[in-house]
C-alpha cells in the first residue's frame, strides 16, 4: 500500500474514525454476509474481523485466513469497498487494489480443497491470472480436481 494511502487511513482512525480493535482502531470497508468485517487497520493492513471472533491482520502466507471473501461475487466486494473508501475521503480505486487478492486466492489453492478452488478461480480478476499463473497451471494439472475445475484453471492459464 503506498504511504500516502496508509498516512491517510492512520489520520482517519486517530481522528476516532472507524471501529475499536484489539490495541487499536480499524476501518471496516465490506461487511460479508457472515457479518464478519474487512477493512483496514492504522499500519495500512487489511483486517479481517469475524462476527463475535477476534481479528486478523493479513499476512503474506496467510491469505487463508480471509478465504470467506470469495464467497462474495467480485463486483459486489470491490464496489463495497471503493464505496467505503469515497465516503471516508480515500481514492476508491487505489483502496481497492490494495486489497492483496492474489495472496487471497494462492493460499487458498495451495489447500487444495475442489470447492474452494473453484470460488478462487471464479473469483480472479483477468489483471490478476498472470501473478498466479504457476499456481493455476498446477490446478489444471492435479489430477484429484474435478474435472470441470482443471478445464477452469486450463482456460484461465495464460502464456508466460
């Protein structure tokens, strides 16, 4: 996330924006259908805040941790979250990027579990198959995914 952007959110929150967390304050951006909350916490950190459970902040190699977004359809996630951001005074757009998808998406095809592989796939944003290409080629080719999943992932391969 670019430091602007973090100055920013770190503003917001130390104006008593947004909602208390463990040993600080968060802004919460998309509320999923569980209730739980996915926002941004005053290091520029994604948070993913579980209805009644205690929060977790993104970490590269735990993107598994925030697999309940894929539930959500991709247009509806963005658009809450750049809708969010408009109304705290951020740029949509770059909030919206920053959200680290691809982490998301990798750590919850190294699980290997079909279903969830298949919302991962689903879920990618073309600007975003490229990244992850290894990781998708590697689907297509795993012979214990439904067939249907392995010609998704063999669509969405793109050459190097």
């Amino acid at each position: 996330m670019d430091a602007n952007l973090r100055d920013r959110v770190r503003e917001l929150l130390e104006a008593g924006g947004g909602e208390p967390l463990e040993g600080g304050r968060f802004l919460p951006l998309v509320t999923l259908e569980s209730g739980a909350r996915v926002g941004l916490d005053s290091a520029g950190a994604w948070v993913f805040a579980p209805d009644g459970g205690a929060a977790q902040v993104f970490a590269p190699g735990r993107g598994q941790v925030f697999f309940e977004v894929l539930e959500s359809r991709r247009d509806d996630f963005d658009a809450g979250i750049e809708a969010a951001a408009r109304a705290a005074g951020l740029p949509a757009e770059e909030v919206a990027y920053s959200f680290p998808a691809t982490d998301v998406v990798r750590a919850v095809l190294a699980k290997g579990l079909p279903t969830m592989t298949r919302l991962a796939l689903s879920w990618l944003r073309l600007t975003e198959v490229r990244a992850l290409r290894a990781e998708i080629a590697a689907v297509s080719r795993d012979p214990t995914m439904p067939a249907a999943i392995r010609d998704l992932a063999e669509r969405l391969t793109v050459p190097e």
